[in-house]
C-alpha cells in the first residue's frame, strides 16, 4: 500500500477532515506507529502519527500524519504528509491501522486493479507494481513500441533507456531479443520468464500481455532495487493481468493497430531493412524521385490529437501521401517530387503550417525505399537545427531570408553542410580555412561603415544576378555595380575564377557554422 492509497481511504471512505500535504508515494507502507518522543530512528515503510513538536530537527519520519496546528513544525525529510484535527488523531491511527491490516489479505492483482479502476492509467498501475516489487517496469506492445514504464524506480539499464527516450525500440535491437532461446521458447500464456542477455549487467524477467485471447505486448522488469527472486517471476503475471484488464477497459486505443502502408513505414522508420519488406514495399506507388517529410507541432500533441487534428489536414495537401505517427510527430514518404515544389501545394502547405503551427522539414530527394529512413532522419534534423540556432543569430546569417518564419518550412540541403561541419571533433580549428578576403572585408566595414561583406555574400548567393542582389540590398544597380568594383579591390579576389568564388562561398558557410557555435561573431 502507498501513503495515497491510505489518504483516499481516511478521506473517501470514513470521512475524516485530513488534509494532504505532500506525497510522492516512493515507500510501501508495512505498518503504522505513535510518536512519543522517544524515537531515535525511522522505519521508511511505516507512517507515524502524533504532534510534530516531539520531532527533532535532525532526525524526520519519511511518512507521517501529524495534528495541524498553527506552530507545527513542518518535516523537510518528509515526503509524504498529511494533517488531522486534533480531535482525530486517534480515531484515524485506527481506522489507519485496520486498513492496513485488511490490505494484508488482499492479493498483489486485486491491489493492482483497485489502482486501475481508481485511477484509469496505465503509467500509474505501472508506476504501483513498480514500487510493489521494488524494480523498474517497463509495458510494450507487440511491435516493441513503448507504452509505459515506471518513473516512481526509474530505468536504469542503458539499452533500455535509450529505447525510452526514443519510444520505440530498433529493428536490430528487437532481433536480438527475439534470438533469445527464453523467448523462442516461451509459452503462449502470461507465465513470467527470464530474459537476461550478456549485454545488460541486470537480470530481466518478461510476461506477455494478452487481450481478448490475442498477445497484444509484454511487461519487462529489470533487476535494479530488489534482487531478482522466484517472487518476482509470480508478481510478473498479476501485473500482466493487471494491464491488461486495466487496457482493455480504459485504454483500448493502445492497442488500435494502423493500416499495412503506416506499418510498412513504421517498419522501415525503425530500420528494418527493405528487403524483408519488398513484397509490401511492391503494392506502394513510387517515383524515382521521392521526399521524406517530418511535421511537428510546435506544442507538444498526444498521438491521439495528431491522429484527429493534423493527420486529415496534411492529407488533404498530399493526398498521395503515404503517413504515419513517429516519435511525436507525423512521418511522410511523398511519391512524387512534383507534389513537393508545386507552386500551389506550396501555398498551401505554407498556410497550413502558419495556420496550425506547424514546422516541416523536408529531405533531399531520393529515389529507393530503402533510403526513406536516412530521408526521413534528414528531415527531423533540419527541425534540429532551426530550434537550434538562436532567432537574433538567424537574421544575421540569412536563415530569415531562407525561411522567413512565418513559413515554417525547412530543407535539409541548407544545413547538409552544418552537418558535415559537425563531424569534425575540434571546429574551432575551422576558422584557419575561411578566406582571407573576408577578414578584409569585415575590417573595411568596421572602419568605414560600410556593407562590404554582406554585399558579397548576398552577390554569391544570388548567382552574380545584379538586378536581384540590388534587389536584395534595397540599392540601386549602380551602387552595386560600385560596391562589387570596391570588393574585388580591397579583398584582392577575381570572382570570375571558379574556385575563388568555390572558396568564398565555402568560407560564408564556414562562418555561419561558426557563429552557431558561438566560435565566430558576426
């Protein structure tokens, strides 16, 4: 039993005027005991009742329900307190204490599904069972996609963490578990086995999970509080049972499987490799010219909301788009290239994404399925990227320009260079390969006044085009014209030589990396 399930009880069911003041619900409760001043030490698994003004300074109960009064002392070592009216003390120490009897008898599933029906969450019968059995847990569902996992004892096994925070696990990931002899061997029933594996130092048990007669996932639990025992393989199947009345009644949308194309995406997004998916890849309408589309909301959405809210919308833009949920956001495989740089659907996908605020960021082209996971990785990136770089830092390195905000769209051929720079261990070493010129030019402008270095950047990016560049700067062709002439003059460069102008164009790009490392000012 934890404090909360003893403070809804003296609340709920006898009535008592007791007020909760903090609970966190980390320790199980064995016992309850009478403050009398004598205590040198506390149990954490047993709530102490009494008068805060025989607890010592040093020394606090972790659970306690204490007579409210206006000069008690608070407990800081508490976590989990609650406070009674004088006149109740007793009364309630043994209603307290009669629960807790009671609750002895009653079996691990049928504690596990009064937490269910009393709370209708997955996360907090995990969270309960966790604390129950003093080890992390962690709910799947068939396709490895985590559903839920213990935060009351978090997870501490590093294969397993990085699953979380991905929220599903890895094609290759699930193909050793699945090689495990346990788990090939494993009856079709709830009985709990042990999964351990030579690469995690923690013992791991699993129970599968079924629905209606169907496996529909499994709960893991990993060796981290508690040493693993023969106890833990029993309570394994109780919490199996417990999820799954606990699913089945209040959250079958769980377990509401998609179409076979979002399962096809899915498959390839968590890297199965397209081979072993080329007869469903067969029925799919492709081009050799294909984009990979990432659409986040700028406020995080439940799945759910995505599903009714967004998805509809983004296929009405793409209606030959194939689409799915991925970590948060809404994973595209646009079939052909024209959809993407059609000047309508463009208008349109901008006003949507203002409209709903959303970003999208789109991957370079390619042409093979087994491409669209890179693809897609490419498109999430540039996501990365634009939350990356500070919005004073945007304005001055063109990134406005780019992608006015407004917008809300982004390629990854812009930041396919920022990138590459990011494979280098030591960038501050990369300021020695900007180009000369640029230095000369910056001085000249801090001297004079004058725009210099951005007039060329601006010139490089429009290709020469004067009329644009003029257009750009907001000056007359003329004052360009003379402005270029000033150019090659101070930075001593022949912008008609291919390579300078490669150069220049690379050191532009190098400074622009620079500055969102904050390695470079400009």
């Amino acid at each position: 039993m934890l404090f909360s399930n003893l403070y809804h009880y003296l609340k709920g069911e006898k009535n008592f005027d007791i007020k909760l003041n903090c609970s966190t619900d980390l320790h199980e409760i064995r016992d309850v005991e009478l403050l009398d001043g004598m205590q040198t030490s506390y149990s954490t698994d047993i709530v102490y009742f009494g008068y805060s003004s025989v607890l010592s300074p040093d020394t606090q109960p972790s659970q306690c329900i204490l007579v409210d009064s206006q000069d008690h002392l608070f407990p800081y070592a508490c976590t989990d307190r609650a406070t009674v009216n004088t006149n109740e003390l007793f009364a309630v120490f043994n209603a307290a204490k009669q629960f807790i009897q009671t609750q002895e008898q009653i079996s691990l599933y049928e504690e596990l599904v009064q937490k269910g029906n009393y709370t209708h969450s997955v996360d907090e019968v995990v969270n309960f069972a966790s604390i129950k059995i003093g080890n992390c847990l962690i709910f799947c569902d068939k396709k490895f996609r985590i559903l839920s996992y213990s935060t009351s004892i978090p997870v501490t096994d590093v294969l397993w963490k990085e699953n979380i925070e991905r929220g599903y696990c890895t094609y290759e990931f699930i193909s050793n578990v699945m090689s495990l002899e346990a788990v090939q061997s494993a009856s079709a029933n709830i009985e709990a086995i042990e999964v351990s594996c030579p690469e995690s130092p923690y013992r791991k048990c699993s129970s599968k999970v079924f629905l209606n007669g169907v496996q529909v996932g499994f709960v893991l639990m990993i060796e981290s509080v508690t040493t693993f025992t023969t106890e833990h393989l029993s309570a394994m199947s109780d919490i199996s049972r417990t999820i799954s009345f606990v699913v089945g009644r209040y959250h079958p949308e769980l377990l509401r499987y998609s179409s076979a194309d979002q399962q096809l995406l899915e498959a390839l997004l968590i890297g199965t490799p397209a081979e072993l998916l080329k007869d469903s890849i067969a029925h799919l309408h492709m081009s050799d010219a294909m984009y990979a589309l990432c659409i986040q909301p700028q406020s995080l959405l439940k799945e759910t909301e995505l599903k009714q809210q967004i998805c509809p919308v983004i296929q009405h833009i793409f209606p030959e788009a194939y689409m799915t949920l991925h970590d948060n956001a809404i994973a595209l495989l646009v079939p052909d290239r024209s959809s993407v740089v059609y000047e309508d659907t463009q208008k349109l996908m901008l006003k949507t994404m203002a409209d709903l605020h959303l970003d999208v960021g789109i991957s370079l082209v390619f042409s093979r399925m087994d491409e669209f996971c890179t693809a897609y990785q490419q498109a999430r990136d540039v996501l990365e990227w634009n939350r990356r770089i500070p919005d004073s830092l945007k304005k001055q390195i063109s990134w406005d320009r780019r992608y006015p905000s407004e917008h809300r769209t982004h390629r990854y051929s812009e930041i396919e260079f920022y990138e590459l720079m990011d494979e280098f261990e030591e960038p501050q070493k990369l300021i020695k390969y900007v180009h000369p010129a640029l230095y000369r030019l910056r001085e000249y402008d801090q001297e004079t006044g004058n725009e210099l270095y951005h007039t060329l950047e601006v010139y490089l990016q429009s290709f020469h085009n004067n009329k644009e560049t003029a257009k750009l700067l907001c000056i007359h062709r003329n004052s360009l014209a003379y402005r270029m002439e000033k150019i090659c003059d101070i930075a001593k460069i022949d912008l008609n030589d291919s390579m300078t102008e490669f150069l220049l164009r690379l050191s532009y790009k190098l400074v622009e990396y620079l500055a969102i490392n904050d390695l470079w000012h400009i």
